[in-house]
C-alpha cells in the first residue's frame, strides 16, 4: 500500500514542482529575450543596409542632376550655334541670289581667277552681304561708272 501523503510531503511537491515550472518559464523568457536580440541585430543591419543604399541612391541622383545641368548648357550652346550658322548660311544664300550679285558657281569662279592675278603679299578680301544697303565704296564704284 502507498504511504500516505501528508500535507508537508504534498508541500514539498507542490514546491518542487512550482520551482521547475519557475525554471522552465526562465528558460522560456530567456529564449524569448535571445530570439528579440537577434531580430534587433537582423533588423539593424536591414536598416543599415537601406541607409547605405539609400545615400548611394542620393550620390547618384546628384551626379545625374549635374549632368542634365551640363547637357542642358550644351544643348543651349548647340542650338544656339545652329541658329548663328542658319542665319549666315541665309544671308550668304540671299546674297548670291538677288539680281545683280554674282551666282555661288561664277562667284567661285571669279574668285579663283581673281586671286591668281593678286600677289601673294595681298591677300583677297571677301565683302560680306550688305543686307540691300549701299556702302559708300559701292556708291563710289557707281558714280565712277556712270561717268
């Protein structure tokens, strides 16, 4: 037959039984408190792998900032270029097209023959348009062959 359990030997297994339940929650808490560091470390790096990412993202957006501004001057200066050349490519066109001036194709020719009669030491000059104004050498050069 089982011995009798008495209030004392119930005490002592209530208490013992209490302190692995005590244990075992320890255990627990501890486990619970390592599994928190860790997902704070893991956490940490995440955030510092976007902060990183994040400044990388930034130096680059500067530096294509800084290349737009550049190609946006460049784009300017182009076609700011452009429009110089349009115009003295058409006023050069109007002034070989108008009566009385000398055709691009005699003009060329004219020129040639003109500057195998000038010596070296005086260079041929080149008039440009007077944009359907006299000069005053040209009214000279008229007023000479009128007479």
């Amino acid at each position: 037959m089982p011995a009798p359990v008495t209030s004392a030997s119930r005490g002592a297994a209530v208490c013992c039984g209490a302190r692995k339940e005590v244990a075992s929650l320890k255990r627990f808490i501890a486990s619970l408190e390592g599994n928190l560091v860790a997902e704070q470390a893991k956490a940490a790096r995440a955030a510092s792998k976007h902060r990183k990412e994040v400044a990388a993202l930034t130096r680059e957006l500067a530096e294509c900032r800084e290349r737009e501004q550049k190609f946006r001057v460049q784009c300017r200066q182009l076609t700011s270029e452009l429009a110089y050349v349009k115009r003295r490519n058409s006023l050069a066109a109007n002034y070989h097209t108008r009566p009385g001036n000398v055709t691009s194709a005699s003009a060329s020719a004219s020129a040639s023959a003109r500057s195998r009669s000038r010596p070296a030491s005086r260079p041929a000059t080149v008039t440009p348009p007077s944009r359907g104004r006299v000069t005053p050498r040209e009214r000279g050069a008229r007023s000479s062959a009128r007479s």
